[in-house]
C-alpha cells in the first residue's frame, strides 16, 4: 500500500465526502462539543440515549468555510456514528478504548480478539502522529457527551 | 602569538561591513550548498522546504560561527576582566554592532537583543506600553497582526482599561489607510503594526503610517518579524519608534532576536526584567539601572545564538540582500502564476505589494489534509491559521495551506509544489 494510502485509505476518503449523519439530532438528549484548537478541527456529537443505549447519534462539522474540518477526523466521526447506532454503554466504552488503543499504538488489532470491524481502516493514522487527534477527535466529543461533560478538548 | 590590544584590533577588523560581491544573476545552486539541512530526503524525496516564514533555515557561515564561539571563546559576558570573559564580549557586542548597520539604527545601544519578535513585542509592552497607557487611552493595531502583536496589547488593555482599536483591511490583504486615519485620535498612545504579514504575504505602508502616527505624536512600533529577512529595512528611513525582529527567520539560530527602540523612548522606558547586567549598583534599599541596552537585558543572554544572529546578518550582505530579495520575488511571481493555474486552487492574500507568502485553499479539502500529503512528497508547508486566527476570521476561512519561499528555493521546487497540490487533488479531489 501506498503511503498516502496508509493514512488515506479509499474508504476514509468516502466518508469524508459523503459524510453519514452529519447533521443536528432533534431528538439528542446528549450533546458535547469537541475542539482541537491546533488545526481548527472543531464538532458536535448529538446522542439519543435511552436505558443505557445509543438510539441514535449524530455529528455537525462547526468552520467558517464550507471545508470546515479535516477529512481524517470528518471520516473519523462518519464511521463512528455508523458503527455505534445501538450499542449499550458498555459496549461504546469497550470500542472506545480498542479505537483509542489502535491509533495510540497500545492495542493490537490484529492479535487481540476486538469488535472494531470497518474502523480497522484507521490503523494507518498511528503512522501519522499529528494526525492521530484528528481521527480520535469525535470519539473523545462522543465520550463526553455520553458523561455529559460540556465540551472537550483534545489539547 | 597575538596579544590582548591586537586580538582586540583583528575582532574589530572583522566588523568593517563586508562589501557585497557583485553576482551575475542568481546562483541558487552555489547558495544551496551552504545550507546543509537543504541536503537530504523526506519519504524518499529530496526535502522541499517551503515554510520560511514559521522559521528559516541555517547557512554553514553561521552554524560555524556559533560553534566557533562555544569552542573557543564562551564565557559569560559584560562580566570577567579574563581573556575569555573578553572574548566573548567583543564577539557579543559586534554582533549589536552588525544588526545596528543591518537595519541603519543610529547606535548600537537602540539594539535590545532578545529571543525573538515576540520578546521585543512584549519588552516594549512592559516597559513602554505600562508606563504611558492609561484608563481611556487607545492602542492600535491592524487586522492583519500575528497574535504576538495582538495578544500583549490585549493583556495591557486590559491591565490599564485601555482600547484596542483595529484598522481593517479590504479582501485583498490591504489595509484601509482612511480608516486608519479615521482611528488616530489625541487618546491614540501606540501603533502596533507589522511590516509584512505573515499569513498573506502584505507589505503594509510603514512610512505612511508612521507620518499619520506621528502627526498626533504617537510611536509605532513595527513587527518586523516577516519583513527583515526578505527586504532591506532602515529604521531611520521608516522613522519608526520600535523595530521587533526574530533571528530564526532570519537565517539565525533560534532564541536569537532584536527589538530596536530610539534611545530616547528606550531611556524613558521601565526596565522589562530585573536581575544581573541591568544594574548599575544594587543595594537593599535602591537599585540603580544600568544604560542602555543593558537596563533592557537582565541575565545571560543566547550569546551563541546572538553572535550567530550577527554571523547571518555578514551572510545576508555577502550574497546580497536586495538581489536576494529580486530573486525571491520573482519565484514569488512564478508560483503565484502556476498555483492559480490549478483548478479549484484559491490563492489568499492578493495584495499588490506582497512578499514571499503564498497562502491558498483548494476546494473542500482541508490545509491540513494538503499539508499531509506534501509532507509524503518531501514538501515542507505551513498548514493552518499561522497564528493570526482574526485573519482567518475575516476571509471567512478556519485555515490555509501556505508555501513560503526564502532565496534558496529554487522554480524546480514551485515545481514539485504544484506536482503534489495535484497529487493531494487526485487523492482527495
């Protein structure tokens, strides 16, 4: 694979023009706003949470220009709103931390039994350490957003 | 063996400005070569290095210079009556005396070494900005200013219940000289204005300014981070009050830099830190400062980073800075041509007078995605809000990708440039 391929797998490169839920969530009883002052990447992560699962989740990009945020941590939230639509408490913490793990280099994806399907596209980022706040972005807004926490920050 | 007086003598031989060497054309291959970190590949391809105006590159001259001075000649300055102590002085005090000529100060005491741009910025915020500002008073500043000449007068807005005003500029990048006027008032205490931005590339009307300034008595202090090392500056001829500049733009070490003041304001001034070499005599009960530019100077400075500030200032005028600059502006135009050529290609910052900035957006991909994929070509670009984030604000833009160029780039680098903006438009296009 190429190198440009590694970070930029054809999937990502998808999602992050056709981004999935990207819109504002009417029925979101959770929400938090995520930042990362360093690019400018800047989010908002709309959950439904009802006994303890995701009924529905959403994300809007925030920019002063129609770009507004980079296509790794666009991808990044496209994905994530695909892959935790359902899912318990438990099980969203659970992928967190394998998602976490794989780009922060502490968790093998390849040899650990884990439930990451799709999001493995990501693995590459970990090459790319200044990229690597770009595609956890929307995953550490989710988070907060589930403890109800009113913004994060990933400085 | 050399004694004392005639060591003194060859040192002070050394600082007889070097005359330019006459150069047919520009040599960019033979400047290349004295600039070591130039040579080598990034992901396999030679390094393109397009982000000067976030920091330069070092030539040999100065990198030699410098290291000279650590092997042979460090010790602590203003200090010993011993031979190194000596040395190390003179070696310091030529280097003041180099930029004094650089930039066509009266004397070298008007030259305040400090870390950079940003230190000179804040010196004169403590030492000036504090003692003359008060509650009503206004500073102005433009909206094209580095957030090192927005945020000290910010903090001393607020300290003093003092104003910011700001004079706007129009989409291209130029500043609107009417509304400036329309800004100057009798409670104006201080202009802050860069000579060149550094996110769009804009040579501001510095001596405009300052007349208009001036006209109600009020000093300008010029951020000249941008401008010193692409274009020859005078400060006499500017008649500008302060002068910032950082040497790591300038092909100088890092931690090396120089606020120039006029004396009389500088005396005026309060010291900026306290502590050794700014003092005359020290008792528990009173302290009494040293002269200038001491009283603006407490503590072991970056000796080795200042003499290697002098060092690059020798180089600049070795290879000529205004054939330097010729060349530099040239490139500047060919790579403004060929950028706009490429469809979906945006260039920011249009202004007529413009200087070694290329700032661009390229539709719906974002800067930092551009800065990552030149990065796998070898190219080196400033991707982001270049720290002037009021800029971005008012282009409607979060951020930029920005090539900027020094005189040891070369057409074949613009080249490869718009090689990878094709590269990253097949990516992500």
């Amino acid at each position: 694979m190429s190198l440009v391929r590694l970070l930029y797998h054809e999937q990502i490169v998808e999602h992050s023009k056709k981004p999935r839920n990207h819109k504002r969530l009417e029925t979101a009883n959770h929400l938090a706003e995520g930042h990362n002052p360093l690019c400018g990447d800047h989010q908002i992560v709309y959950l439904q949470v009802e006994d303890d699962i995701v009924r529905d989740i959403s994300f809007l990009c925030i920019g002063a220009d129609e770009v507004k945020n980079c296509a790794i941590s666009k991808a990044s939230a496209s994905m994530m709103t695909r892959i935790l639509k359902g899912k318990t408490r438990k099980e969203v913490e659970a992928l967190f931390s394998e998602f976490h793990g794989m780009l922060t280099g502490t968790f093998d994806e390849e040899t650990v039994p884990n439930n990451l399907g799709h999001l493995k596209v990501f693995a590459g980022v970990r090459e790319f350490p200044m990229r690597v706040k770009c595609a956890t972005l929307p995953w550490h807004t989710m988070l907060a957003a589930l403890n109800e926490q009113e913004k994060v920050s990933t400085e | 063996m050399l004694s004392r007086d005639e060591e003194m003598a060859t040192t002070l031989e050394q600082l007889i400005p070097i005359k330019p060497k006459p150069r047919e054309g520009w040599d960019v291959e033979r400047i290349r070569k004295d600039f070591p970190v130039l040579r080598q590949t990034v992901n396999g391809k030679p390094l393109v290095y397009l982000d000067n105006a976030a920091s330069s590159q070092v030539p040999v001259m100065v990198i030699e210079r410098g290291a000279q001075y650590i092997q042979q000649e460090h010790s602590n300055i203003h200090r010993g009556v011993h031979y190194l102590s000596m040395k190390a002085t003179t070696a310091y005090e030529g280097a003041r005396e180099k930029i004094k000529r650089f930039i066509n100060a009266r004397e070298s005491r008007e030259c305040i070494f400090v870390r950079g741009a940003t230190e000179g910025i804040n010196l004169v915020m403590y030492g000036y900005g504090r003692k003359v500002v008060g509650a009503g008073d206004e500073i102005i500043i433009s909206a094209m200013e580095h957030h090192s000449n927005i945020v000290p007068w910010q903090m001393l807005c607020e300290e003093k219940n003092a104003k910011l005003r700001v004079i706007p500029m129009n989409d291209a990048g130029e500043l609107l000289m009417d509304e400036y006027d329309a800004l100057l008032n009798e409670r104006t205490k201080l202009v802050a204005v860069a000579h060149v931005s550094n996110a769009l590339g804009t040579i501001n009307p510095i001596k405009e300014i300052v007349e208009r300034a001036h006209k109600y008595g009020v000093p300008v202090l010029i951020d000249g981070a941008q401008a010193a090392p692409h274009m020859p500056v005078d400060v006499q001829d500017l008649d500008c009050d302060f002068y910032a500049l950082s040497g790591h733009k300038m092909f100088a070490p890092t931690g090396s830099g120089v606020v120039y003041g006029k004396a009389a304001l500088l005396e005026q001034m309060n010291p900026f830190q306290g502590g050794g070499d700014m003092i005359k005599s020290v008792t528990f009960e009173k302290t009494i400062y040293a002269d200038l530019p001491n009283k603006l100077e407490a503590g072991t400075p970056a000796i080795a980073s200042q003499i290697g500030l002098g060092a690059a200032v020798d180089y600049l005028s070795i290879i000529g800075r205004e054939k330097a600059a010729a060349y530099e502006h040239e490139l500047l135009v060919y790579a403004t041509e060929r950028l706009a050529a490429i469809e979906g290609v945006r260039i920011i910052g249009t202004a007529r007078e413009k200087l070694g900035v290329l700032s661009f957006v390229l539709d719906d991909i974002h800067p930092h995605d551009i800065g990552t994929i030149l990065d796998l070509e070898g190219i080196a670009i400033r991707a982001g809000h270049h720290c002037a984030q009021p800029v971005m604000q008012r282009l409607g833009l979060s951020a930029t990708a920005r090539a900027s160029f020094a005189f040891y780039n070369t057409r074949q680098e613009v080249d490869a440039l718009v090689q990878g903006i094709e590269k990253v438009i097949e990516v992500l296009g």
